[in-house]
C-alpha cells in the first residue's frame, strides 16, 4: 500500500514538473539535494520530500538525535587514510569553546547573583583536529614578517604544504573523553611514514595535561598566536595603545621569542615591572606575562620548531572552533541542551569532514541490518522507493 502511495506522489509531482512554464525548463542545470531532518523508513519521510511539509521541531531534533548515534561507530570502522597520500608530519590539535546552556541545566540561582555570575552558564566544547602535513622549514625572521606585514607590500609568494586528510571532532563530553577520540584517531594514522609527532594547544593547563596523558609521544607546542596576544598585551601596559613605540617592542619580543630567547623576554618583563608600583595595573599586566611565559616555556623552544618544519600555529583547529562550534552555538538568543549540542556538534563534525554521503550510507545499512537481520542492497530499490530510506 505504501509503495503504491509513493509511487503515485512520485508520478503525480513528475507531472507537475512537466507542465510548468517553458521558461523553467532550463532548471534545475545540476542535481538538486533534498535534506529532509526526519526520521527514515516511514511513509512521511517521501510525503515531506514531495510536498516540502515543514516538520515540527521535537521531529527535527529527534531526527538528529537518532542520526548521531551511528557518528562513534561510524569513525571506529572507517578506514585509515592511504599511507601514499600522508605527509611525514603527524599533527594533532584541541582547543576549548564554550556553549551557552538552557537554564535547566545549570546551577539554581542564586538569591543575589554575585560579580560576573549569570543566570545561564556556559559548558566547554572541545574541538578537536588531527592531520598528516610535510614539514615546512621557515627562519624567525621569516615568521616575524608574516605575523607583521608591511602595509603595502605584497607578502611574497608562499610553497606552503597544506594538511592532508584533516579530522575534526567536538564534544561537550568533557577533555578527556575528547582527548580519548583523538588519541584514537591519530593510532589510526600512526604509520610507517610518520617520521615526527607534534601537538598544539593554547596555554590552558588542563587542556596541556591531557594532551600529555593521552599523546605522550608527541612534541607539545603553545600556539604562537596566543603568545603574541600576550606580547602585546605587555606592549600595551608599557606604551599604551597611541604610542608608535609599542609596535616596536613587540615586535623586538616576539623576534626574540621565535629565536627562541623567551628566558630573556621574561626577564625583560620582570625589570620593567621592577620600578613601578606593586599594586599599579601595569605592573600586574606585566608580571602575569612573564608567569605566562615561565610557566610554559617548555613548549616555546620555536627556533627548533621552526627549523625541524614543524606548525606552530594552531589555525586548523581555531577555524572548525569557530565555524563548527561558535557561528552554530552561539546564534542569537540559542540556548542548548548537553544532550541536543552534543548530537549536532556531532552530525556537524562529519559533514565537515566531508564524510555525509558515506556516513549515512552507513548509518542506512546498519539500521537495516538491526530491523531486519539482512544486507541493505540499494540496487534494488526503484527511484520513488529510494526516496523512504535516504
């Protein structure tokens, strides 16, 4: 009976298609794609697909639930990457962004909320990047001119290799449980080619911890754009923000930072904070940055990074925290569940790794084997009955 129903929807819109004006007749020029978020293997699923019937939204998100189930096996059954396509270089990546959350899910309220308390909180999301690259030899100075161009030269043209075979991932399920994806991935793509490990994060301790505990083999590196941060926020406390002299004091600091000279900058920071009042915001600003800088300079040694070709930057996975996490979570006005930004950071991370079409043909085959106990053979399904499991 519903076969039948389909068939005769799929007939009735092809008729439709075929009396419209002979203006439209040059459209569509290549294949439409219909998403539908809803559930598959019912009879509403082709109806929503013909007749564009907008879904209520406890559908949608049932749908996405549902769908991210299958996102874990998915990733521990797929197959690694081909060795002849991987770079030496084996890189790994995390950094934190934080989601805002429904007020169901955050602490009661206080009777008086205190300085800087709200009434929703925010849960971290950890994104998460793994990729194969080859090294890429550069010099400080090389460096320096890149992170400070000259206004009105045309930076010159660059060899830079680019990442091969880039995963991304994130999760409010906390760094561990992040770090534990990763560290699966990258045993995944640990082969014979792999020649160096390196890892990058910012200067979070914890997030520092982590990568430790579960990359112990890798090299970790502070992200120099952080560091740079930092620079100028020393620069800014010394000169403040009109003066001409504070560009070049930092970029001075940071020349001696990628030479890796830190222990000189921080000494530099303490004698600068030495004559000024204790309690003053200018000496607090430039005794947090020498802390900073001491506390993580067993991850600052970029002369050797740079010369052995190694990142130091940590753009690949800054781009998949902001477009995979921040432009979705953060719309105006969103608030999350756990469980509901976990499903679509979930769905979203697959479609950014470019593994959609796999990733559901997959999810389709084991659904069909849980109910039915059988291999799905989609070659056997007519156009209009395709339409009921897609």
């Amino acid at each position: 009976m519903v076969r039948s129903v389909i068939r005769s929807l799929a007939f009735a819109f092809a008729a439709s298609l075929a009396a419209l004006p002979a203006m439209a007749q040059d459209w569509p020029s290549k294949p439409v794609k219909f998403v539908v978020p809803f559930p598959p293997g019912g009879s509403v699923d082709p109806l929503a697909r013909l007749l564009g019937v907008d879904l209520a939204l406890q559908a949608v998100e049932t749908s996405v639930s549902e769908q991210s189930r299958a996102v874990t096996n998915f990733y521990a059954r797929q197959a690694p990457p081909p060795r002849a396509e991987e770079g030496r270089l084996l890189v790994a990546q995390a950094d934190g962004k934080g989601v805002r959350l429904v007020r169901s899910e955050t602490p009661p309220v206080k009777v008086r909320r205190g300085k800087g308390d709200k009434k929703t909180r925010k849960k971290e999301a950890i994104a998460i990047a793994v990729y194969t690259i080859a090294p890429y030899v550069r010099t400080p100075q090389s460096v320096l001119e890149a992170l400070f161009p000259t206004p009105g030269v045309a930076a010159p043209p660059s060899n830079r290799p680019h990442p091969q075979h880039k995963q991304v991932f994130a999760t409010l399920a906390g760094k561990a449980a992040a770090l534990k994806r990763l560290a699966q991935w990258v045993a995944k793509r640990a082969g014979k080619q792999i020649r160096q490990r390196v890892a990058l994060t910012d200067g979070a301790r914890a997030l520092q911890q982590q990568m430790h505990a579960w990359l112990p083999a890798f090299v970790l590196v502070l992200d120099i754009m952080h560091v740079v941060e930092y620079v100028w926020k020393a620069g800014t406390a010394l000169y403040g923000e009109a003066d001409p002299q504070r560009a070049v004091w930092v970029k001075a600091q940071t020349l001696a930072i990628l030479s890796s000279r830190t222990s000189q900058v921080i000494q530099h920071l303490e004698e600068k904070a030495r004559p000024l009042a204790p309690h003053s915001q200018a000496a607090k600003v430039l005794q947090q940055v020498a802390h900073y800088f001491q506390r993580n300079l067993p991850y600052m040694d970029y002369a050797r990074y740079l010369q052995n070709g190694w990142p130091i930057g940590t753009g690949v996975i800054e781009g998949p925290c902001r477009h995979l996490v921040k432009d979705r979570m953060e719309l105006s006005g969103m608030r999350w569940t756990v469980a509901g930004a976990e499903a679509l950071l979930a769905l979203r991370a697959v479609n950014e790794n470019g593994d959609w079409e796999e990733f559901h043909r997959f999810r389709r085959h084991q659904r069909h084997q849980r109910l039915y106990g059988k291999p799905l053979h989609e070659s056997w399904i007519d156009p209009a009955e395709r339409l009921e499991i897609n």
